[in-house]
C-alpha cells in the first residue's frame, strides 16, 4: 500500500472506532481531506480509494489543483480565511465554504455564486476559545448572523465549524467541542453538520456529534510551508 492509502485506512479505523464508541454511525461521520500544500497528484492518490471531500484553504493553490484534477468528480471545500476580494472566484469554484465568520462575505458568496450552480453550502465558524483565537464570529453574533444568512438566496446554511485552540488535553477539546454542537442544538437543531475535528482530535469531535472531520497531517503527511504556494 502507498503511504496515503495506509493512511487513509488508518484514519477510516479511527473515525469508525470513535463513532462506534460513542453509539453513532460509521457513515454519519465525513471525512474532509486537506490538501492543502500538498499536490494534486496526492489528491488523485487519495480520491483513488474512495475519498471525495477535499478542504483547501488558499485559494490561488485551490484553483491550480481543481484545474489538474477537472477529470475527477471531486467536491471542493472552503476552509480558510477569506477575504472580500477573493469571494467571486470562493463562489464560482467550490461546494462547500466552512469558514464564514460575517455576513459582509456571506452577501458576497451569495451575490456571487453563479446562476446554474446549486446553492453553496455554508458553515458558519465560531470562535469557542474566547480571547485565545482571532477568527470565527462570537458566539454572541451567532444568532443574528446566522439569521441573515438564512435569507440569502444562493447560500444553503448547514451548520457551523470551529478550529478551538490546539491542546493536548482530551477534557478540554471535549468542551471546546461540546460548546460548538451546544450553540448549533440552541440555533437550529434542524441544521446537520458540525465541521469539527482535525488530525489530533477527532476522536473527541466525533463524541461530541461531528459530521466532518477536516483531516490533512494524518493523510498526507506534515506540511512544508516553505513553498510559495500560498495566496
Ligand atoms: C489545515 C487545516 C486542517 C487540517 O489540520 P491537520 O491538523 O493537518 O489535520 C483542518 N482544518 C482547517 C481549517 C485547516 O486550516
């Protein structure tokens, strides 16, 4: 088996380890690969056994990538930073956004996203570690801004995405995540994805209801940012 194929089985164990453990199923919980950095022949290598999601979080790399990969019948996920100027090519380019943090973006996405396509699939990220993180709205904005959203026609609000303070200690993700899945119950039970979970703690997502894992180092390996492939 090559590396990624090992390591895709190796995650697929984990995933269904931490659902079983916690009474759900296997197949309720999406694995999201992110590829970012790493090539497209990566992408191919892991779509070859059966993965389909993949998260990218610069957009110039992004769209690189999906134009080696158009033979493939991929869905393509937004998971990084945005900025105003980059949401015309965010809108025309990807199924899914999981980092919307305001509305400005969200009316942009929407205004955007071309006649045609299905409506884009939008999580909202949340900042659930307080002072310690810089992105995700507060949950305070939450309701509102989740309000709008649910009015803007060419967007599908389908839950909401975290990226709580890495830490070691499995207590803490376990709230950090509860948290999130609490402000979902509190918003809209009706909503049916929790973007949450990444390499080192998925096991804990996964208890705490998550329906996409965002996995890149334990499929593809650590990341080199040495490379300008960033935009
Ligand atoms: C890079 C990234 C991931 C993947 O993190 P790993 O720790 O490599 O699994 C997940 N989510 C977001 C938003 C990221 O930027």
């Amino acid at each position: 088996m090559s590396t990624i194929a090992d390591n895709i089985a190796k995650v697929r164990a984990r995933i269904r380890e931490a659902a079983q453990a916690s009474g759900r199923e296997f197949s309720s919980v999406g694995l999201l690969a992110v590829s970012k950095t790493k090539p497209a022949d990566a992408v191919r290598e892991a779509f070859a056994c059966g993965v389909a999601d993949f998260g990218e979080n610069y957009l110039q790399e992004a769209l690189a990538k999906q134009l080696e990969l158009a033979d493939l019948a991929l869905t393509w996920h937004f998971i990084g930073p945005i900025q105003s100027n980059k949401t015309k090519s965010i809108a025309e380019h990807f199924h899914w956004v999981h980092s919307v943090d305001r509305l400005k973006i969200a009316e942009r996405l929407s205004a955007q996203r071309p006649a045609g396509l299905p409506p884009l699939n939008i999580c909202l990220q949340v900042n659930v570690s307080g002072e310690a993180s810089k992105s995700g709205c507060a949950p305070e904005e939450l309701p509102s801004l989740a309000a709008a959203v649910t009015e803007l026609p060419n967007l599908r609000l389908r839950g909401l995405m975290a990226i709580p303070e890495p830490t070691e200690d499995p207590a803490e993700q376990h709230a950090a995540f509860a948290r999130l899945r609490q402000l979902q119950e509190a918003l809209n039970p009706a909503l049916d994805t929790l973007s949450m979970g990444m390499s080192h703690d998925l096991e804990a997502a996964i208890a705490e209801g998550s329906t996409w894992v965002r996995i890149g180092t334990a499929l593809f390996g650590a990341r080199d940012y040495g490379q300008p492939t960033h935009s």
